[in-house]
C-alpha cells in the first residue's frame, strides 16, 4: 500500500505476512529488488509493492493503510507527515 518508501519496520511486517521476514528483505536487496534508504526506510521496486499487494482483502488494505500511517509517524519527518496522512486517507 505504500506509494513511496517504505518504513524498515512496515517492509518487515509485510514480509512477514508471506512466511519471509528479514532473510527475505536482504535477499530483496541482493537482488536490487530493495535499497536501502537511510537507516529507517526502503525503497522497494514497484514490482515488489504490486506483488505484496496483490495478495491483499480490502479489509486487509485498509488495515495495512493504517498500520502505515502508524509506522510514518513514528518517523518524524516532514516527508513522512504528507505520507501519513496519504494512508490515513486510504484506510
């Protein structure tokens, strides 16, 4: 559900949700499906973001939208304010 980066915390949950966790986020690096952006987010590749949502109920979406909002305003930055807000709005 996200449109931009990706919180390292909401990237390891929804790795989590299909049986991977952090093995697979690395492996999504090495791959250069993933980069890393400064020590709190990730840049996934939009073929990446389409597979995770692809798998998701809209009750499912609507709830990852919240968990997202809850995870960029744990970031604290202006970028992450307009991005919180965009999930707000999805949920």
């Amino acid at each position: 559900v996200h449109r931009a980066n990706v919180p390292r915390e909401a990237a390891l949950a929804a790795a989590g949700a299909v049986g991977g966790g952090q093995d697979l986020l690395d492996e999504l690096v090495d791959r250069g499906l993933a980069v890393d952006v400064g020590d709190t987010e990730l840049h996934l590749h939009d073929l990446v973001r389409e597979f995770f949502s692809s798998r998701l109920s809209e009750e499912e979406r609507r709830e990852r939208h919240m968990e997202a909002a809850e995870a960029w305003g744990r970031v604290g930055t202006s970028e992450a304010l307009v991005e919180r807000a965009y999930h707000l709005v999805g949920a």
